[in-house]
C-alpha cells in the first residue's frame, strides 16, 4: 500500500542537554478506514514521546501517516 505523510504535531517539555539519556516509546493510537477518492485509504495514527534520564517530558511527536490501495493494484493483488 503506497503512504504518505498526513501531518505531525509536536510538543516540547525540558530542553535537552549534553549528557541527558533520551528514551523514546512509541505507541499506536488509532487508525480509522475509510473509501476516498483514492480507494481503500487508512489513516493511521502513531504517539512518540521523549523522556530524560529522570524522567521529565522532553517531547511529544503525534503523527499521521496516509495508506491507501489504489483500483489498481487492488486489480495487481487479484491475479
């Protein structure tokens, strides 16, 4: 299925400093299924969000990303 960005977010917390540890957890928030113009198109959202070495909020990245099957290759997946 071809994707594209369908846009981001982000929120900052403590800035980051020479020596922090960053760790990063993503997680899938939702996704919602719909016929466009496009064909079958998915919309699905995804949550990274940063913390420290201590624990403190540096970042919070929500993003969207775009799938969608064309007629096409629908017809392509079909033979």
């Amino acid at each position: 299925m071809p994707a594209i960005n369908g846009g981001q977010s982000d929120e900052y917390g403590v800035p980051i400093r020479p020596g922090d540890w960053i760790t990063e957890r993503s997680r899938l928030q939702g996704w919602q299924e719909r016929e466009t113009r496009m064909g079958y198109t998915v919309f699905v959202t995804t949550e990274v969000v940063w913390l420290n070495q201590r624990g403190a909020f540096v970042r919070r990245r929500l993003s969207t990303n775009i799938r969608y099957r064309s007629d096409e290759l629908a017809g392509d997946a079909a033979s």
